[in-house]
C-alpha cells in the first residue's frame, strides 16, 4: 500500500497479519530469486536483505552519467514504476524522460512532454542497451493528454529474450525487439485499441484501457496468453464513444485474459470477471497454481481503499477468498509462496 501514514511496503499472511515490512514505500518492492529484494524508490534502486541491509544501490545520476558515456541522446528524471531482474543478474528498468516540443496541436508554445525509457544495468551498474518511446511513437497520440504521455507501468521479460511494455496512457502493451540485449529496439506489435493486433469480435469495449500489471501465463508456439488488470479509463463502446462524462456511458474494471497469436496478429479474450466497480487507478493480476485467478483493484468506488480477490476462473467467478484494506490504496496485491528461495508456506 501506498500512503503518508502507514506501512507502505509490506508482506501479509491470509488472515491479513503482518508478517513483513519496509517503513519508506516502494514502487514496486519485488522478491528476488537470491533471496533478496529489490525496491524502486523513485530517485534510486536498492536491493535489501529481509533485515533491511542495504546490499547494492543505483542512483539516477550514475545510470545519467553512463547513459551519457555510452552515446545516448537522452537522461532519465527518475525510476519509474517498476523493474526486472534477469537471470544474468542485470537490472531493467523503466524511466521517466523529459523532451520539450513546440506548438503541438491543442498545446501552443512549449510543451515538456514526460515519456518513458527502458534501461538495462548490469552488475555494476553501467547501461548495456536502452530504450525511448520518443524515437518508435507520435506524440499527438495522447489519450489522457499531456504532458503526461505514455506513463508506462509495467515490464515483461518474454520466453524469446524480448520485452512487454505496458504504456498506460496508451492503452497499449508493445513487444519491443530487446533481444537479451543485442535487439533492435523496434516495436515488434501493439496490443490495444487502435493498435496493429486485431481482437476478435472488433468490439472496441473489449480491449483493455489503462491497464496494469499484464504478465505472462503461458506461451504455446506463437500463441501467448496474458492475464491484465483492466482498470477501464476513457474505455470506447461499440459506438465509438469514451467511458466517463454525460452522457457517455460509465467507465468499469475488469480482471482479464487475453490471448495472442503472434503468427495472425490476432487476440482473443478468453475470460473476465467484472468485479461491480471502477477502479480508477493501479492493479495487479496474476494465476494461480490451482487454476484461479487472484487481483488487486487499488481504488474501487473511487474510495481510499483497496480489495484483493482469489475467484475461480469460470465463465461466472466465484469468489474464494478476499482481502479488504480500508483507508489506504494497495498499488499492487499478489500471491507469494514465501519469503524465502525455493520455500512454500502451507496456505
């Protein structure tokens, strides 16, 4: 959870006990496979034991300092939102980047548009390969306007050594030519309305719109399946009209699966389950070994709460367990075995 008051990063059991904290707030704090974590926090990158020590730490001015040194045209402002940990022990991340532009359309004189950036770090904190949205896309699509233009949210490692971007403020997740790190940079495809996958049915109400959190829960071939938290802002209806003022039709969330062939360029959306609610902002979504599908909704009913739940992914979802967290907004909830390598805790 996030707040000015309360634990913000933390570890629960079912019941809801505290089991795990860290006092200052991460975004995202991630469990590594050595046993460690790793928190974004904004201005640095730290990994922590369970007792909290420090065990390394990247600051923005030294990823600035060799983004510089290895020729690239851009700084990033701070970490943003989240990052990977590869097995070859290098760190990517997403950052924020800056670059003003003048007399955009709607935006007369000087406009600092924020963007984002991928950036791989290796062992010793030295960049290896980047990335900027402001080279690959237009920056007159602005869906939610600007300056804040792609807020990109999330990053997948794929099983082909490439890279999912989730962009928010898009409404997109591209696939991005990362080749574990000898890749082009290129946008493989695009994944969301107005993008170059096509959904089948062509009801534009059923992409996802200001999405969170896609990951991977299978791939088979060309064909990758992904669960996506579907936080639903300025979703468009059949008629082409955008959720969210009279009178356009309300804005919903959904937890979703999504499944794409790489090989047609078509998605298919396999299941969904709509919780009752708009959850304006934030999100997480994950499958369980059992089949079920467990999501996090950070601000049902525009409220300063946030609910967790466990449902059965059926054609109508039950609900198996719940979590609620009253007066604070969890930015991501999801299911681990343990906090320890290689352990599952009985649950």
């Amino acid at each position: 959870p996030i707040g000015s008051s309360m634990l913000q990063s933390l570890v629960t059991d079912l019941q809801g006990n505290v089991i795990w904290y860290y006092p200052s707030g991460a975004l995202p704090v991630k469990l590594m496979q050595n046993g460690y974590l790793i928190l974004n926090l904004a201005s640095f990158l730290r990994e922590i034991d369970l007792a909290g020590n420090t065990i390394r730490t990247f600051t923005i001015p030294q990823v600035n300092q060799s983004l510089q040194a290895n020729g690239y045209p851009f700084v990033i402002n701070n970490f943003s939102h989240d990052v990977l940990v590869l097995s070859n022990g290098h760190w990517i991340i997403i950052g924020q980047v800056s670059k003003a532009f003048t007399d955009l359309p709607g935006y007369p004189g000087t406009t600092n548009v924020l963007g984002d950036a991928i950036v791989d770090i290796d062992l010793n904190g030295n960049v290896v390969w980047a990335w900027s949205a402001f080279d690959y896309l237009q920056v007159t699509r602005a869906l939610e306007g600007l300056p804040d233009w792609t807020h990109s949210n999330a990053l997948v490692y794929t099983p082909d050594g490439n890279l999912l971007l989730s962009m928010r403020n898009q409404s997109w997740i591209l696939k991005i030519d990362y080749t574990n790190g000898t890749g082009s940079g290129n946008i493989l495809w695009t994944l969301g309305q107005e993008g170059n996958i096509s959904l089948s049915g062509g009801d534009p109400s059923q992409w996802f719109y200001g999405q969170h959190y896609p990951n991977i829960v299978s791939t088979n071939g060309s064909l990758m399946t992904l669960a996506i938290y579907d936080d639903g802002n300025l979703r468009i209806d059949s008629s082409g009209v955008a959720c969210g003022s009279t009178p356009a039709p309300t804005c919903y969330s959904r937890a979703t699966i999504f499944q794409v062939d790489e090989s047609t360029n078509a998605a298919t959306l396999l299941w969904q389950d709509l919780p009752g609610f708009f959850s304006t902002w934030g999100g997480s979504i994950d499958t369980m070994g059992n089949g079920d599908i467990e999501f996090d909704s950070s601000n049902p009913f525009n409220t300063s709460s946030s609910q967790i739940m466990e449902v059965t992914q059926t054609d109508s979802p039950q609900t198996v367990w719940q979590m609620n967290i009253s007066g604070e907004n969890a930015y991501r909830g999801y299911r681990i075995p343990s906090l320890y390598p290689g352990v599952t805790w009985l649950q």
